[in-house]
C-alpha cells in the first residue's frame, strides 16, 4: 500500500470515527446513538485493519477482526437488548442542548488538536498525525458522560472513551499486543452486560432509567 492511499483512506477512517462520536451528541433517540456506536467500532475496526496492512502484520489483522467483532457486533447488540426492555426511546433532558452539544464537541475537537501537537510532532508518521482525533473521541465521550442522564446514554460516552482510548493507543505505537485489546475489549464487554442486567432491573422495579427520577425517588 501507497503512503498516499494509506494516508487517505486513514484519514476516511478517522472521519468517521470522529464524526460518529459528533453525531452521539447531536442525536436525541437512543436507537440512533447504538447505530452511530456501531458505525464508531466499524471505522476503528477499519483503522486497525489499515495499521495491519501497512505493517504487514497478522497480529494486528486478527485485532481488526476482533475489533470489529466486540465493538460493531456484540456492543451495539447488547445495548439493543436493553432498549428493547425500555419504554423511554429519546434523551428526554440532557443537561446540555443540542447547540451547546454541538459547539463543545468543536471546542473539545480543537483542544484535542492543541494538546496532542507535542505527540504529532514526536511520532512524525502519517498514523501519528491522527492521534488528535482519537483524543477528540475521548473527551467527547466524557462530555457525554457528564451530560447525558439515562444509562445507556452514560454507557454510550463510556464506549466512546474506550474507543478514543484504543484509537490513541493504535495510532501512536501501530498496534497494540492481542492479548492487551482482548483484555480490554472483554472489560467492556463486562460493564455492559451488567449495565444491561441493572437497567432492566431498574425499568422493571420502578418504571423509569434515568438518573434523576431514581434520584426523585430516592430522595
């Protein structure tokens, strides 16, 4: 492969990536946040099966597939399962709109870009330059996390962390060991099972899975 068919079809890749996190944020439906987390481990599926190309390397293919498997299939799959056992499609009151949203995913994207220069520059190679947009990917996740108040919102900022996490950790060192992306793509996989089992638990026992009328009852 061509460094310039590398650099543009890695630069695809992060597109997507990236945009799906945006899109996260501005979409309201939760059916329509797992179609965009599927489409996020999509795109870093395809990042990694780049990097394999590249590098030439079966490990890192067989971590594409993986990949793939976990973070397009069996993530958005659960979480599918979950919303199936709610009756509460939408958002309904996030902290924050869909302008504000909108306007710190830009802001967030931009210092993303200003903190990882220091890391662009030390790397120097084409996977390097897109370090910022895995960064991006984090933050917006952890905005989402702060702002969003049903759970599996909350456990669509977490995957959006994870995702920036492991999109940062590909980009800089060309892959990661098997062993390691299995070792973390399982601890996902865990929390969002047992989300999963507890949202279901919450919606049965007391009808709602927001974080504020659980607080309401609480109190």
């Amino acid at each position: 492969m061509s460094d310039v068919s590398f650099g543009q079809l890695l630069d695809l890749a992060c597109g997507v990536f990236l945009l799906a996190a945006v899109g996260v944020l501005w979409r309201r439906r939760l059916t329509a946040l797992v179609r965009l987390l599927a489409l996020q481990g999509a795109a870093l599926a395809a990042m990694v099966a780049l990097l394999a190309a590249r590098e030439r390397s079966v490990e890192l293919a067989v971590v594409a597939v993986v990949a793939a498997a976990l973070k397009a299939v069996m993530v958005p799959r659960m979480l599918w399962r979950t919303l199936a056992a709610s009756d509460q499609p939408r958002e309904a009151a996030p902290l924050a709109d869909i302008t504000a949203s909108l306007l710190a995913a830009a802001a967030l994207t931009l210092l993303a870009y200003a903190a990882a220069d220091p890391l662009v520059t030390l790397t120097g190679t084409t996977a390097g330059r897109a370090v910022p947009v895995g960064l991006a990917v984090m933050l917006i996740g952890f905005f989402a996390l702060a702002t969003r108040r049903r759970a599996v919102s909350q456990v669509t900022g977490m995957v959006l962390v994870d995702n920036g996490i492991d999109a940062v950790a590909f980009l800089t060192t060309a892959g990661v060991p098997l062993v390691v992306e299995l070792g973390v793509s399982l601890d996902l996989l865990l929390a969002v099972v047992v989300l999963q089992v507890l949202t279901a638990r919450l919606h049965a026992v007391h009808g709602v899975t927001g974080l504020d009328e659980l607080r309401e009852l609480h109190d």
